[in-house]
C-alpha cells in the first residue's frame, strides 16, 4: 500500500474509531474503541466530534455521521505510530498536504476522500466537515485484514501545521469472533 494510500485510510480510520463498538462484516470480529483523546488542547488545528458515531454494517459497509472541524492550515506533517498488543509495529511520518494530492487521483483514495469529505489538497479553508449516514462505503475488500487486526492497538497521531499541532490518541481493540457454539 503506497503512502498516499495510507494515509486516506488512516483519517478515513480516525473518523471509524468513533464508533465504540461494532460487529464487522466478515463473521463477527467486533471494533471497540475504549477511548479516543483529542490531545492538543484548546489551539489544537483539527477536532472530531466525540459524539461521531461509525456503523459497521454487515454487508460489509460503513456509514457514519461525523463532524470535524478545522481552523484551517497550510501544511500538515503527521507522525503516527501505533502500538499492538505493546509492541509497536509502525512509526512513520507522513507529508499529508502532498499525499492528499496523490490521493486524489487514486479512484478508491478518491471515493473515501469523498465520503468523509475531506479535502484534496492544501491549503485547506477554516470548516466544518459533517459525514452523512447515507453515505456508505465498502469495506468487503478489506475484510481479510481483520485477523492481522485482532488484539489491543494503541494509535499515536501528532499533526504539525503552519499553525500549530493537531494530536489524537486513540485506544482501539479488534476481537475475533466467538467460533465455539
């Protein structure tokens, strides 16, 4: 998965970690965030509503109904590391004005770009982005990553902008389904 890619999904993933508990499509693994922390404090750049809520449908779709706001940046380098399990398995910084860029011309980075209506490329205005529950997207795909997703993941996210930080921390755990009676 190139770069740009990545990081698609991972705002399109902060967004999904607002649900608290979901049944997944591919035979019962469960999401459940135990606790998402928007950890800037009052100047923090960017913000997701803590009242955002992710359906995780059984066809294997999500739709979801989200507000984020922003005050509004020039560039954005995002430092991400996500801790499994207490071993961490990435660390990486990313470029996000320039991989939005890219991401905009890859049909299925453009489809959740779309969706959650984040924007394409920098600079991006002061706004509001609210999703809407009929919208979905299609996680059928992906379902065979949810067995590499099981167990406790810890995700660190510290986004420095022009104008400041943007920080989430989010606390996250994938179960597998109950395959015994």
């Amino acid at each position: 998965m190139n770069s740009s890619w990545r990081v698609v999904v991972f705002l399109g993933l902060v967004i999904l970690c607002y649900s608290r508990r979901a049944k997944a499509c591919n035979g019962g693994y469960e999401m459940i965030i135990h606790s998402i922390e928007n950890c800037a404090g009052e100047g923090q750049i960017v913000t997701i509503d803590p009242k955002s809520t992710v359906t995780l449908m059984e066809d294997c779709k999500v739709k979801s109904k989200a507000t984020a706001r922003t005050v509004g940046f020039k560039t954005a380098m995002m430092d991400v590391t996500i801790t499994k399990n207490g071993l961490p398995v990435l660390k990486e910084t990313v470029d996000i004005c320039a991989n939005l860029e890219e991401a905009s011309g890859n049909k299925d980075a453009a489809e959740i770009i779309t969706m959650f209506g984040v924007p394409d490329h920098c600079p991006v205005a002061a706004s509001e982005i609210r999703t809407d529950e009929s919208q979905t997207y299609s996680l059928e795909k992906y379902k065979q990553h949810l067995l590499v997703a099981q167990g406790r993941s810890i995700i660190d996210v510290l986004v420095k902008h022009d104008k400041g930080e943007s920080c989430f921390k989010i606390d996250m755990e994938v179960t597998s389904p109950n395959l015994i009676g």
